[in-house]
C-alpha cells in the first residue's frame, strides 16, 4: 500500500530521504504544472520553471509544512505565490487580445473534443487571476474552498465569490458562443 503525502513528508523530515520527497514530486508535479500552465496562459517554459521553483523551495522549506491541510494545498500554495511574484517581475506571459481572441472563438461547427477545449480555453482567459486559480484549483485538482484559500491567502468566502462569478463569465461567454452556431 503506497504511503500518504504525510507519511513521505514525515518520511523526508526524520530520515532526510530524498526518495520519499522524490515521490511526492513524481505525485504531485503533472497536476502543479498543468495548473501553472493555465495560469500562464499556456506558457510551457514559464510554467516548467515556476513549477522547479515550487518544488525547490518546497524542500528547502519542508520542515515548515504544519500538517493543518494537504500537503497538496501547501504546494499550490507556493507555487501561486511563486506565480504571483513572477508576475510582478513582469515576466512575457502571452496574453490573448481581443482580435486573437474572437479569432479563436470564430464561428463554425464545433465536431470534437479539441473544438471544446479550445472554446474552454479560450473562456478561461476572460476570467481575472483569481476566478481562474480558484476554479481550476475546485474543481481540475479537487481542493476543498478552505485549501484554495489558503494556496490562494484569502478567506474561505472570497474563494466562493471568485468560483461563482468565474462560472457565471464563463456561462456568459458560452451563452455567446452557442448564439453565433445558427
């Protein structure tokens, strides 16, 4: 039976075994890129590099996990503050303008899965940072709200306005998009 995140944590901690925080990586690092990824705006790079940054500083930093949520929660938690200060550093993330945009949402016959994930991708980038974070972390990575609040620094009830006003955007947009399919 594989061991919890909190037994490798304790496992990493007491024994200074790199294997067991080797594990956690291998467990947790395709959902943290995928998640860094979205916030990017589908920067490869730059979500490689913020994701090895969260990673980095969380072994360096492993002793100040205080076991009060999931491990999981604490790794978004930094890798969202690493995101953020990269973003004041005014890191080139690729934003879509409004030409690009309507571009990608131009009306035609949706007829697979790609059309629909480009149509979510695409509604995604209408929502700010933080209906984003909050819905990808919800409902993609499963967080409970007080876990997204604590990878996002904000009460509990800021995250449930950030998840419904992001659905609600999203509802709008799709609204949109299914008027221009006659």
């Amino acid at each position: 039976m594989p061991l919890s995140d909190a037994e490798l944590v304790a496992r990493a901690l007491a024994e200074r075994n790199d294997d067991a925080f080797g594990e956690l990586v291998r467990r947790h690092q395709s959902p943290l890129r995928a998640w860094l990824r979205r916030l990017t705006g589908g920067d490869f790079a730059a979500a490689d590099d913020l994701a090895q940054e969260t990673f980095l500083t969380a072994y360096r930093q492993l002793s100040a996990f205080r076991h009060e949520g999931r491990f999981v929660a604490w790794l978004f938690s930094i890798a969202y503050n690493r995101f953020r200060t990269a973003l004041r550093r005014q890191w080139d993330f690729v934003e879509l303008d409004e030409e690009l945009m309507a571009n990608l949402a131009a009306p035609g016959e949706p007829n697979s899965a790609s059309d629909l994930r480009q149509d979510l991708e695409v509604a995604m980038t209408r929502l700010t940072l933080e209906q984003r974070s909050a819905l990808t972390l919800f409902y993609q990575q499963g967080l409970t709200h007080p876990e997204v609040a604590l990878v996002m620094n904000c009460p509990p009830g800021t995250v449930k306005t950030h998840i419904m006003r992001g659905k609600e955007r999203m509802l709008r947009y799709f609204h949109k998009v299914e008027k221009a399919y006659p």
